[in-house]
C-alpha cells in the first residue's frame, strides 16, 4: 500500500471550555481552521477531579452540524431541549445530529461530581451537506459493548470502529457522508497501515504515546494533517510506551462554511437567522 504524504504535524493548545472544563483544542485554531467535512476536535482532559470539581457544558444550542462524543474515562450526562436524556461512560459514544437545532447541555455525571475522578474524553464537529443541515436531530447512543474491538494477527494493534471499516470490521454508526473514525492503540515495535478513500481528507491525533508517520516522529496531543497522495496511512509506534491515536478520515463536502460559536451554516443570512431562532426559543427551551 502506498502511504499518504504528511502535509502538516502542530500541537494542540491547551485551553478551557463550557463552565471551565480543561482541553486541548486540536481545531479550530491558528494551525487548522476547519478540514472537510471536520470542523473542530476538542481532547477534554484526562483531568483528575476531586469531589465536587468536575466541571462541563452547561445549556448552549448547535445547529447546522453532529457533534461526535467519545468518553474514555468519568461519566457525562446529556440532556436537552427536546426531552433527551442520557448519561456515556467510559468507552461510550455519542453521534449526535443537532440538524436544525437543540439546546443542550453536557455536564458531569453525579458519581463523577459526588466522589471525584478523572474526565477524559474527546468531542468531535462533523459538518452537514447543506441538504440536512435542517435535519431533525438525532441521537446514536452507542454503548461501549455494540462498537467493535478487532485485533491485527500479531495482536500488536487494536482497532476500535467507531465509524467505517477496518481489518474487515464495519462500525455500527450510521454517518451522513463517508467517515472513518478509529481509535487504534498500537503496541511497542508495531508497525499498521489502513487504507483511506482516494477523495477523502484524513488526519490523525494523538492521544497517548509516541508514533512515526512515514519517519516523521510525532508526540502526544498532536495533528497530523495527510495529504491525499497515498492508497492510505502508515502508523508506527517505535516504542517504549503503548501508542493511542484515532485516525479520521470523511467525504469534503466542499460547500460554503459560515460558522458563528455553535452553529455552522452556509451562508452569513442563515447564520443570522440560527441566532434569532435560538433567541426566540425557536430551539426549544433547556429548563
Ligand atoms: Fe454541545
């Protein structure tokens, strides 16, 4: 398999969101605007909390895009103004399509709250065709034990499918446009190579560890931006720690992105209008 070039490798800053939850925001940021059709990646923590200091996302609206919740460790709990309810824990994910608009909120879990713990976990931004973005909203609650773990032969590289196929296992997730979203842990000495779609643009992010992308050497908390050069894209993990990653790749859809905080639309008039429905409750209403 021929491998797809390394276009560009940056750090994510560290940041705070929502009501002071500490992250690194891999985008949008000074390095990477937006990738198409991926419009932001937030890694939360692993932040380790003592009682009554976890932190999250009070009431805020979206529309116009899904937002992809993947919790490696703690507890959230999700509510919003359509009478949703529920509550990822460690390996959960949620593929949330907020379409034409929701308010919500994503705060701690109670026992995470009551007791301390650690937050870790990481929010994903896909874009819309313009063709849905007024879509309903949607939830793909997917509990740990209904996304696949598939093993390499050697068992030196374990891949969990979110979303697309890999070693000859599909996920589960039903997407809008094509995307692969993998979580690939890759032990010491372990080379992989997964194919990506010509068309797709495709990056990697490191959560854990140290790999090598076609001899480029990359740490935690970094992007790999990829060129679409290759049939797909080369992992090594030349050791001593365990290497974590996710590797995404997804269709361009290759339409105007006008974005405002937590919508994203097409153009400046539907933006405009996102804010006067949101103002006028017209998004429904988080008591
Ligand atoms: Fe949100």
């Amino acid at each position: 398999m021929t491998h797809r070039s390394v276009t560009k490798v940056f750090t994510a800053a560290p940041s705070h969101d929502g009501d002071g939850v500490a992250l690194r925001r891999a985008f949008p940021g000074p390095d990477l605007m937006d990738l198409d059709p991926f419009l932001l990646l937030d890694h939360l923590g692993p932040t380790p909390l003592a009682p009554g200091e976890a932190r999250g996302f009070p009431p805020h609206p979206h529309r116009g895009f899904e937002t992809v919740t993947y919790l490696l460790e703690g507890e959230m709990e999700h509510r919003d103004s359509w009478g949703n309810h529920g509550t990822i824990r460690p390996g959960d994910v949620q593929w949330m399509t907020a379409g034409s608009g929701l308010v919500h909120s994503e705060l701690p879990g109670e026992t995470l709250v009551r007791e301390g713990g650690t937050l870790h976990g990481l929010q994903l931004w896909v874009n819309l065709p313009k063709k849905d973005k007024m879509t309903s909203p949607r939830y793909q609650d997917t509990p740990a034990s209904s996304i696949p773990v598939v093993r390499n032969a050697g068992g030196t590289v374990t891949a969990k499918v979110v979303a697309g196929e890999t070693l000859g296992t599909k996920g589960m997730i039903e997407t809008r446009i094509p995307i692969l979203y993998l979580h690939l842990t890759l032990e010491p000495g372990s080379r992989f190579e997964q194919e990506v779609p010509k068309t797709s643009n495709a990056f990697a992010y490191v959560i854990e560890g140290t790999g090598e992308f076609n001899d480029i050497a990359v740490r935690d908390h970094q992007v790999v931006l990829f060129d679409r050069g290759g049939e797909g894209v080369g992992i090594a993990n030349p050791g001593p720690a365990r290497l974590s990653l996710l590797l995404l790749a997804g269709e361009p859809i290759g339409q105007p992105v006008a974005r405002y905080g937590p919508f994203v639309m097409n153009s400046k008039e539907e933006l405009v209008q996102a804010v006067d429905d949101y103002q006028y409750g017209r998004m429904g209403v988080l008591a």
